[in-house]
C-alpha cells in the first residue's frame, strides 16, 4: 500500500473555486474546482499482529490454594481478567485451571500464579476486531478506499477498488480508450483524464458509469469524437474537453445529457462550417454554462465566437443523384404515365424488339415488368390516356409505326390503327399534348422524304391532322403552352430549330420564325424561371445552348461543352431545378440553376454510356432520374437531399 496523496494536498493543488475549468495546475492535471473527495489525503492504515506462535506454551504457572491434591489458580486475579477483551472467558478459566494443576509441584506462590495465568491469556486467541484488509491497488496507481490517482498505467487499472469514486489517470502510455473500458467502477463520481495522448474514444467508453458527475478530458490529442461517446452518462453536471484536437463536433452528442450544466470546449480547432451550424442552435437555446469557444477556419470566421455566428450564414443543404436501380437492358426512350392510379413507365427498347411496360411496385418501391408490345425498330413508345383509356404509340424506324389500346378485361394491349407510313417514314421523338379540349400528338420524321405530322383524336381513333416541315430531317419535338399560346418548337440536324404558334381560328400551327442562334440542334426543351421562359438546344458538334425568351426573340445567355450530345433534360425537383446533358463521348453532366447569376452550374457527373433520353419520374416520396442508354444498362437514380450539418 501506498501512502503517496492521491490528488495532493490542498494547498499545493489550489482549492480557489475561481470559476469552473479556469486557473488549471501548472501541471494541468486538475480543473480548478475538484470535489473534496479527490483532494482528501490517502488513509494511513497500519496494524500490528502479534503471532501466537511467539508466547510460548511453556510459561509456568503457578498460585493458588491446594485442594484435591493439586494447585487452583488465584480466583480474583481471573476476575480481574476477565475485563480484557479476549483474555479469561469460560474457556480461558478452564485452560489456567488445568496448567495451574499440572504445574503446581514446581512452582508456588500467588505472584507466580498471577504471572502465569496473563501469559496463558497471552497464548490464547485474540477476539479483537482486525484491521480492515487492504484494498488493492495496481503498481502505477496510489489508493484509498475511494480513490485512486494512477500515472503511466498501461492501461485502464482493472484490479481497483470497487469503491472508488474517484480516477485519476495521467501520462497514460496508452492511445484508446475502449467501450466498457471503465465498467468495472460503477460508484465513479469523478474521472479525470487529463495531459495524456489519448487520440480515440470508443462510442460506449463510459458505458456503466451512472453515477458519474465529473468528467474532465483535457489536453489531449482527440480530433474527433462520436455523436455516442456519452450515452448513459446520466448524472453527468461538469464536462470539459479543453485543449484538444477537435474541429467539429457531431450532431447530439450532448442530448444524453440531461442535466448538463458547465461545458468547456475552449483551446479546440473547430472548423465553422455546416457541422457547425448545430452546435450555434444548440448554445442559443441550452441552459448549460459554456465558456467562450472560438473559430480556428474558414478564414472568414477564423477568431469568431461560435455563439456569435449567425445562422444565415450556413447554407448547409444540398442535393445528390444516387444510383437506385439498374434497369439490365438498353433504351432509347422513357415515358413515365399514370393510369388507373397506378404508376407505369414505357422504354423503346429495339434491342429487345419491343415496347417494355414497366409497373411501379410501391411495396417493394421498385420498377417491375408489366407487358410488351411487339415493336421490333422501336425508338419510341409514347402513352396516351385519353378518356380513361390507356394507348401507346410505337413508333418504329422500319416497319410501320402503331397505336395499341389496353384493354382491360383481357388485361392485354390489342393494336388499334396504323399510321401512315408514306407520311411518317423514320420517326424520332413523339409529342403529346392537349389544346382546347382536343389531344394530339405530333411526330418528327427524320427522314429526307417524309414530314413531321400532327394527329388528332376523334371518338375512336387518331387522325391526321397536319403535316409541318416536310424533308428536314427532324429530330425532336417541344410542346410550350405559355401566356396562352400554345406553341411547337421542332428542332432538326440540318437547319435552325422552327418555332410554330397555334391558331384556333385555322385550328392549326403556323410557322411564326426560327431560332437562328442555333444552325442545328439534336434536342430541344424549354423551363421556366421566374417570369422567363428559356429555351435549351443540345448539339452533337458545338456546344450546346441556352436562350432566353425577350418578347421578340431568344437571346444567348450560356454555352455548355457538349460534344457528342443527343439527348439533354431541364427538370424541377422540389424547387430545385437541375439540366441532364448527355453525351457520346463522356460522362452525363448534371447541371444546377443558379438563381442569382441566371445561368447554369455545373454539380455532378453521372456514369450513362450513350444517353438518349432523360426523364424525370416522381413516385411517391422518391424522385427519380431515368437515364435511357442505347450502349448500357438503363439507369434509375434517386434525388436524395442531404443536410451538411447533421
């Protein structure tokens, strides 16, 4: 056992309660105010044991009066005996009965009696209380009953006191402090692990420590720290983790606890950006006591009061496309729909020679096979629900182009019509749309001789209606109903994109001018922002464009790279608006609005081999991003929105 003080005395420590986690010893061992347990001097135990193999059984003993042929020892010196503890009880008296009477021929007299029979009582067992057994105590560790201050240990001291409520270790020659590494001290009150190289902290380090009130982790070398690291301590009051490494910290990792009230954070290194922003929150709403804590990064906050910081000032949300399903076949078109309430999706698929239905599972929350229509150059499959009734449009580069119809009670899709082939020769995209009550849909031909053509429904089938830019080479269609004129946009590989407004008097497009910006374009769609509409063109050589709606005419306000593009898609995703722009020779580029400079950015880059169509596709709380490939696996990527801070 060790007599060394456990904590010091109080004047060589301090006792000065000068403010919680102020004035540290200059050997920063100690926080300023300890409880009087810490600082209470070691009990000095010390006890003497007198071995009864060292009185001899042989002492003589002698005294008494003659009766029966032998000696009796003297009676009243027994009764005086009687009042020391252990000494002459019933079985004492009979013992120096029966000495005195085997040695009464050799000795006599009453001072030799009396003589004889303290040292018989000296022989027998001594019935005192014994001291209390030492407790035990490791070789780098001085002990109390209920304290232990321990300086290059190993390790957590496992063979301590069960009673200690009080642990110091200091100059630890160990890094990690595991789960369950202080389990073994469940009365723990107070823990102090100061001026050591302690790096980690496991996640349930604490674990089992109920009682503890006191926790001081202070000049160490911890970078970071679990959002776990004090789960249970419940009773914990005092916390400090000054003069550390730390340059953030996670989100709730005070919340278990309750009754928190003094925090010292101060002589870290956090870094103010979003994981931050909760801790701001956290100090303008706790009642817990928290010393000044400063910024050490970025360099605009760098000296600022963390609780000075204000919240405008963290943008700390932002966005992502995360790989959600792989669709293990090649498409060229994607067309999302409801019908009957249920969620379905229509892929060109000309590999396959058909137009693939796929069904939204909304258990599973997966795409799941419905039904094929027969198609074998599709490069199109547009539905229609109109009245109730479900169509789908296959448009094919060979072989005729047909309108199939689903028919419920044979739960199959029977063909409805064909579409003139002399008129619509080599499809390439479909448009549908309604004005003024009537649907139509347009076709854009591609080839040198045919004509992209509109169609309208009339009570059992679709007719043609009219026939716009005969033998240009069309490649897409963009239907824009806006300030009430309803207008189509065709864009085409061998001139400027056309721009025709609708006239109800004729009941038909008229050409109204062309997008001159743009010699060719491969893909056209258009947004709206504010109060602009914007038009986008991709280009297959060149980059790509975005304009801008004046009154009178579009105006360029962006150029993107975009060699080898055909498909590209403006989309709006919970007020967030994002431009899918794909291409032959590179990776997708997705592209976020910026509202304040009017223009584009670029935000990430999806892995689609030969895109030729992005949709959009909502369903239920997850947004997703369909990206048909002609030389891969057709995507499926979700929008998922992610808080920096948490």
């Amino acid at each position: 056992m060790r007599d060394t003080p456990a904590h010091g005395s109080r004047a060589g420590l301090g006792s000065a309660r000068s403010g919680w986690g102020r004035n540290h010893s200059s050997l920063g061992l100690l926080p300023a105010w300890t409880p009087p347990s810490v600082l209470r001097a070691p009990e000095r135990h010390a006890a003497v044991r007198v071995h009864p193999s060292r009185v001899s059984p042989h002492l003589p003993v002698a005294g008494g009066s003659e009766q029966g042929g032998g000696l009796q020892p003297a009676r009243g010196l027994q009764s005086a005996l009687r009042g020391v503890p252990g000494c002459c009880d019933p079985a004492a008296e009979r013992a120096v009965g029966s000495m005195a009477g085997r040695r009464a021929r050799w000795l006599s007299g009453p001072g030799l009696l009396a003589l004889s029979t303290l040292g018989v009582c000296m022989m027998l067992p001594v019935s005192a209380k014994r001291p209390p057994k030492t407790p035990p105590c490791p070789p780098s560790c001085s002990c109390t009953r209920d304290t232990a201050f321990c300086v290059d240990s190993k390790a957590v001291p496992k063979n301590l006191p069960s009673e200690v409520i009080s642990l110091t270790l200091v100059n630890a020659a160990f890094s990690e402090i595991h789960d369950g590494a202080f389990a073994h001290l469940p009365l723990l009150q107070f823990l102090l692990l100061n001026s050591n190289k302690f790096t980690l902290i496991g996640d349930s380090a604490f674990t089992g420590l109920s009682h503890l009130q006191y926790l001081f982790i202070e000049n160490n070398d911890i970078w970071a720290l679990s959002k776990f690291t004090f789960r249970g301590l419940k009773s914990l009051t005092h916390l400090s983790l000054a003069n550390n490494n730390l340059q953030m910290l996670p989100r709730d990792i005070f919340r278990p606890l309750d009754i928190l009230s003094d925090l010292d954070l101060r002589g870290n290194s956090l870094n103010c950006d979003c994981k931050v922003k909760w801790l701001v929150e956290w100090l303008a709403h706790t009642n817990t006591t928290v010393a000044p804590i400063y910024c050490a990064s970025p360099p605009r906050f760098q000296e600022h009061k963390v609780q000075d910081l204000p919240l405008r000032e963290f943008d700390c949300i932002t966005t992502d496309f995360v790989l959600y399903q792989t669709l293990p076949f090649p498409a060229v078109s994607a067309e999302p729909f409801l019908y009957s309430s249920d969620l379905y999706l229509a892929l060109a698929q000309p590999g396959a020679s058909a137009c693939t239905i796929l069904k939204w599972d909304y258990v599973e929350r997966q795409l799941r096979d419905f039904d094929r229509i027969p198609a074998p150059s599709a490069v199109h499959c547009k539905p229609m629900v109109v009245d109730n009734q479900l169509y789908v449009i296959a448009a094919q580069l060979f072989g005729g182009s047909y309108i199939y119809h689903w028919d419920p009670n044979t739960t199959r899709f029977t063909k409805l019509q064909d579409i003139d082939p002399q008129r619509v020769r080599k499809p390439n995209d479909l448009e549908a749309f309604r004005i003024d009550g009537d649907w139509y849909f347009a076709v854009a031909d591609s080839s040198k001789a045919g004509a992209t053509s509109l169609y309208r429904w009339h009570q059992n089938g679709f007719y043609s209606h009219q026939a716009l830019h005969a033998w240009h080479r069309d490649t897409d269609l963009e239907f824009v109903d806006g300030e009430g004129k309803p207008r189509l946009i065709v864009s085409s590989s061998s001139q400027a994109p056309v721009i025709y407004q609708w006239s109800r008097s004729q009941k038909q497009f008229v050409a109204q001018g062309e997008v001159t910006q743009v010699p060719d374009a491969q893909a056209v769609k258009h947004f709206r922002a504010g109060r602009d509409s914007y038009l986008c063109l991709s280009r297959y050589i060149g980059d790509s464009k975005i304009l801008r709606w004046e009154g009178a005419r579009f105006s360029e306000v962006q150029a993107l790279p975009s060699r080898g593009s055909l498909a590209l898609q403006p989309f709006l995703v919970g007020g967030r608006r994002y431009l899918a722009l794909g291409s032959d020779f590179s990776f997708t580029q997705i592209y976020q609005w910026d509202d304040g400079r009017q223009k584009f950015v670029r935000f990430q880059e999806l892995a689609v081999q030969a895109p030729r169509a992005f949709c959009y596709m909502p369903a239920g709380d997850a947004q997703l991003l369909l990206a048909p490939s002609f030389k891969g696996q057709t995507l499926v990527y979700r929008h998922v929105v992610v808080d920096l801070s948490a």
